[in-house]
C-alpha cells in the first residue's frame, strides 16, 4: 500500500505532498549524478502541518517523510515516491530509519536542551537516505525560547534537511518560524471515511466502526480507540451522564470530583506502564547493584531525581489530556441538544442515547444551551492555564446547573 493511504480524506493536500515528493526526489538524483539542479521545484526545506485534532497533521508529515527517503524502482519509471513497501518507506512509517527523527511528547512542553540537541542533529547530511528529515509533531508546545533555538535552524538549513512542523493553528507556532515554512491545512475528516478507515486498517466490524466514528465526529486516534477499548466506552458512557447529574450543588460538585478523580486514575494507570520500565532501565544503566538491594552508586542521585520530575510532569500532562477529552465529550452532547433544538438536519454524535438527549433538550432553549457550552469551553481554557483541574471542573458543573 502507498504511504498516503492512512491519510483520510486530505485529497488535496495528499496531491501537493506528491508534488514535492516528485520534486524531490529530482532534485538529489541531479546532485548525486552531477547534473544542474532544477530552478523551479515545489520542494522546499520547511513544512508547517496545522489542522483540528484528529486530522492526521502528524500522518500525513510520516508519510511526507516516507516520500522522501523512497527507493523504489519505480521511480525511475515515472511512478510517485511513497509506493510503501521499500525499505526507506516501510523504516520511515516504523520509526527505525537512520536519517528520521520523529519527536513527540507526552510533557507539558519542549525545552531548549531538547531543541539544541534536533539543530545539532539538522546539520548531520544523510547517513543511508536521501534526506535528513526531522518531524516535530507537537511544535506548539515550544517554549519561547526553543521556538528561538529553532528559528536559526531553519533560516539556515543543512542542504539535505527537512523539518516538518505539526501544530493544531498557525497562531500556535512563532510568527517568525511559520513565515519560514510551506503550509499545509488538513481539514478534518468525514464520518464515513473515517469508519472506512477502521474497518480497512484495523478489522473492526462496520456497525462498531460506524458508532465510533459518529461519536467522535472524525477524530481518527479517538475513533480507533473508542471502538477497540472497553474502557474508553465506559468512560465516555459515564461523561455523558454528567448533565443528568447537576440537578442540586451537592450533585455538581460530587460530579466534578468523579471526573477529576477518573482522569487522576487514568493518568495513574498509564505512569504504572510506563514509570517503572524507565526507573529500572535507569538503574541498570547507571550501574545500580543487584547484590546491594539496588543501591545506586555515587552521584547518581541528581540523575533519578531529573527522571522524577520528568515522570510526574508526564502524569500532570496525562490528566489534562484525560480531563480535556472528556471535556470534548460533553461539548459533543450538547451540541446535539442545540441541533434538537433547533430542528437542524445536522447527524447527532450520541445517537444511542437519543432520549437523554430529547429530555435535556426540552428542559430549555437553545440560550442555555449555548451558556452550558461556552462554560465548558471556559473550563478547557482555564486548564489551559494551570488553574487547579477540581475548582475549573466545579465552576463548569455549577455552570451547567444554572444555564
């Protein structure tokens, strides 16, 4: 299968990534066999992917990456880079190829140790492929002074480099570093061929793929996993309860405290995986004895106090992700109270719960309904900025009581 094909519903963007694939790819077999290289070329050293969540921004740069270390034959014959199946494609999408550098984070944001440490590696040429290609997936959690870091490097790239850049807006990346990109706006996709994804890709049956990409509105990492996680049902399914629940103040706050304490619980859950393997691995490689019930030697202590850190920024991140996709999940219920409401012939997310959704939706007007959003959208914000996750989820659940 071609790179492209996980890229759903991004047509015209898929067409542009081809373009410069080709151009590419023209480009370094003139400079490996000595020829001019060509004036005009629609490749360019910097991208900048933006679109809604659940888009594909960060597939669609993979992809773009596997294009460009494509070795296939068929090159020669006039077929597109990205056929999938050489071994630059098919490293690339693994995350094993030498000269791809595919960062992500699961932190609150990207330093500048860590961007100084990408520029150095922007400056290396190719190893084994015909490009060095650096993917930043969250390029909005630079800080200022990475986004600083950064910016030199691409005013100046390595003649072989590429950065591609995801972030959800153009407003979310430096002024100075989004003027120096190509970019690429990815729109999100429909139900359908979201549910057509599911059921090609993973084998999920086509009714349980249908619902899941229904209920997230063609979020595709959200739909995958509401159709292959129990868990994430249930969760959902409690969420969609909590407008139900907001009858007196007793009832907001235990809902607000049950919402936090699931996303604490879920934020717990994924640090259990994770925390251990990584404080054990340290050890070891710091030289911890077995034979010594694991004493670490001297002057290792600023080490494990450095993963500590890291590991509890980790969970706080983690539990604003939980709580914020929650957050999305209410937003969705009532915005198919609002489309009751207002007899509009827009689908509605929640179907299977079609008579909660009628009850709230008689209970008021399309005014209250909208104050119950903004107030959610108020509460999304204020985690935004560190405010205390129980007291933003209180004010919200009070919020939705009075309408």
């Amino acid at each position: 299968m071609a790179v492209w094909d996980d890229l759903v519903g991004q047509e015209r963007v898929e067409a542009q990534l081809t373009a410069a694939a080709r151009d590419a790819d023209v480009l370094v077999s003139a400079v490996e066999a000595g020829r001019p290289v060509p004036a005009a070329s629609k490749m360019t050293h910097a991208w900048l992917f933006t679109g809604p969540p659940g888009s594909g921004r960060d597939t669609a740069a993979r992809a773009f990456a596997a294009a460009l270390q494509c070795t296939s034959p068929d090159r020669a014959l006039g077929g597109a880079p990205g056929c999938g199946f050489c071994d630059g494609c098919h490293t690339t999408l693994v995350g094993t190829h030498a000269d791809v550098r595919i960062i992500r984070t699961d932190l609150l944001s990207i330093g500048v140790k860590e961007t100084r440490d990408l520029v150095r590696r922007a400056q290396l040429s190719p190893a084994v492929g015909r490009w060095q290609v650096i993917v930043l997936e969250d390029a909005d959690r630079l800080t200022e002074g990475a986004g600083n870091v950064l910016l030199k490097a691409v005013e100046e790239p390595a003649p072989r480099t590429v950065w591609l850049l995801c972030a959800p807006s153009l407003e979310d990346v430096l002024p100075t570093i989004r003027s120096r990109c190509r970019h690429l706006t990815l729109r999100t996709p429909s139900v359908e061929s979201v549910a057509d994804l599911l059921v090609r890709r993973d084998g999920i049956e086509p009714t349980v793929a249908a619902a899941a990409a229904r209920a997230t509105q063609g979020h595709i990492e959200r739909a995958r996993r509401l159709a292959t996680d129990e868990r994430a049902r249930a969760r959902r399914a409690a969420v969609l309860r909590l407008p139900l629940r907001t009858d007196d103040v007793g009832a907001c706050l235990k809902a607000a405290q049950e919402l936090v304490d699931a996303a604490a619980e879920d934020a717990k859950q994924v640090a259990e995986e994770v925390d251990a393997k990584e404080t054990e691995d340290l050890k070891a490689a710091l030289g911890a004895s077995a034979g010594t019930g694991g004493r670490m030697p001297r002057g290792t202590a600023g080490v494990m106090k450095e993963l500590e850190d890291k590991q509890k920024r980790r969970r706080t991140r983690t539990q604003r992700d939980s709580l914020d996709l929650a957050l999305i999940d209410l937003t969705g219920f009532y915005r198919d109270v609002l489309a009751l409401q207002l007899g509009s012939s827009v689908a509605i997310a929640n179907e299977e719960i079609r008579g909660d959704l009628d009850r709230v939706a008689r209970a008021g007007g399309p005014e209250r309904t909208l104050r119950r959003i903004e107030a959610i959208i108020a509460c999304r914000e204020a985690l935004d900025r560190n405010v205390a996750p129980l007291l933003a989820v209180e004010a919200m659940t009070m919020a939705l009581r009075a309408g």
